[in-house]
C-alpha cells in the first residue's frame, strides 16, 4: 500500500509499470527473506480464527510480526530511494 501510495498514480491515464516492478521487487525480496508472504504461512497460525489468535498470543508472535513491519517498511525505503 506505501509503494502504491508513493509510486502510483493519480489519474487513471497515469502509467503505473512502475509501480508495478517496485512492488515485484518487494515482494521478491520479502518472501526470499522470510519464506513467505502472508500471515498464515509466516506465523503457522490462522488469525481469523479465535483459536489462532489465542495461538498467536500464546506463542507471543507479536514480536515476531513486529519485525516482519519494520523489515518490509525498511526494504520499501531502501527499493524507492
């Protein structure tokens, strides 16, 4: 969403290719990273789910999603500058 907000466009008639690779970079480099990219497949825990959410906070996940954040807010800086 960052990289859409920054790269995108504003008009419809705007060209958006760009934005596009940025956001293949990106993804490229945060699953290589992490081995995944959503949050079931990061965690191990369906968060949809009550019994995920108890899951999550029992195995005190939220530290580890907290530096899945501010991994990939630091690879969209690195990858727009």
């Amino acid at each position: 969403m960052a990289i859409g907000l920054y790269q995108g466009r504003n008009t419809p008639n705007e060209e958006i290719d760009h934005c596009y690779e940025t956001v293949r970079v990106f993804i490229e480099r945060f699953s290589r990273q992490f081995g995944a990219l959503n949050c079931l497949d990061l965690t191990g825990v369906h968060l949809g789910t009550p019994e995920g959410q108890t899951a999550f906070m029992e195995k005190g996940q939220m530290r580890e999603c907290t530096n899945f954040v501010g991994e990939a807010t630091r690879m969209v800086v690195e990858i727009v500058k």
